[in-house]
C-alpha cells in the first residue's frame, strides 16, 4: 500500500469536520491499509486519522501492544455513545511533535462504529484505549489535543529527561 506524510497543525485539513464514509468499498478498505502502513512507518504513535493524512473521512486505526496485549481496531464512522469517569493525562500527537498535553478525558466510554467488512460493532473501552479513541475521533471532528490541554509540556525535554534518567538517581 501507501505510505503518506503526517500533517502537521497548520494545515487547514486537520481542522475540518470530516465527512462520514457513506459506502464501505475499495477505496475505504486502501483508505485503513494506508493508515496503518503510515503508522507503521513512522514507528511511534498509537492511533491514525485519515485527516492526519490529508483525507477528510471518518476513519481511524489504533494500533499498540501494551503489557504483551496487542490491540487493533479500525473504526470507520464512530460515534462514542456514553462517557463515564474522568482523568487527566499527558498526551502526544503525531501531527503536534513538539508538544504534549495534559487533556481531561473520559476514563471508560461506549463507541459504535464500522469495521472494514461493514458490519456494526460496539465497544466498551477503558483507560489508555479510551483515551487514544477519544483523541482519534476528535481528529475526526476538527479537534487537535491542544485545544483541551490544561497544561503543555516540550515533548522533546520530556524524551530527554527520559533518555538521562537511567535509574541510578544521577
């Protein structure tokens, strides 16, 4: 498949409300391989949006493994029924390398969406999962994380620190 550049957030696409996908047909099935072949790619991220590659349509991958779990969803379409509880948490974007944010979000949530064979699916998601699906779906909503951070941080100073903090207390 393809391979395409991430947007950054000065481009227009990233805030318009995109449109939802009417027929799932080739097009959208090379539209979530695109996605995921970027994702890929880039080799950091946890999530893609087809607006991050410059397509306004209601689709979006999360693909990460997390304690020897692997999770995979491709959501064409979704809309998050309920939210329930609330946290805060640091977050990146892809499409903003150099900032992150401490956004509040919904700790559990109920999401409906497509899958690639068209078929209906519900899903209940908790923690870290629900918290990349709520910042993939506001992609799809013209929504960046920094318009609800309550704090930033220089993503670059945190990977540094990181990178120094090698456990001895030095």
């Amino acid at each position: 498949m393809a391979v395409y550049q991430i947007l950054t957030e000065a481009n227009p696409v990233l805030r318009e409300k995109a449109k939802p996908i009417a027929k799932i047909n080739d097009s959208t099935i090379r539209l979530l391989d695109n996605l995921r072949d970027t994702l890929h790619e880039v080799d950091r991220g946890v999530g893609l949006s087809a607006p991050q590659i410059g397509i306004a349509k209601r689709a979006f991958i999360v693909d990460y493994t997390m304690e020897e779990e692997h999770f995979f969803y491709e959501m064409i379409n979704p809309e998050i029924l309920r939210f329930e509880g609330r946290e805060e948490g640091w977050e990146g974007c892809l499409s903003v390398p150099v900032l992150e944010g401490l956004v509040p979000r919904a700790m559990r949530l109920t999401v409906v969406y497509m899958d690639r064979e068209g078929r209906q699916c519900e899903l209940v998601a908790e923690g870290f999962l629900a918290k990349v699906i709520q910042h993939e779906t506001d992609h799809l909503n013209g929504v960046l994380f920094r318009d609800k951070a309550v704090e930033f941080r220089d993503r670059a100073e945190q990977e540094a620190d990181a990178e120094d903090d090698d456990g001895t207390g030095e």
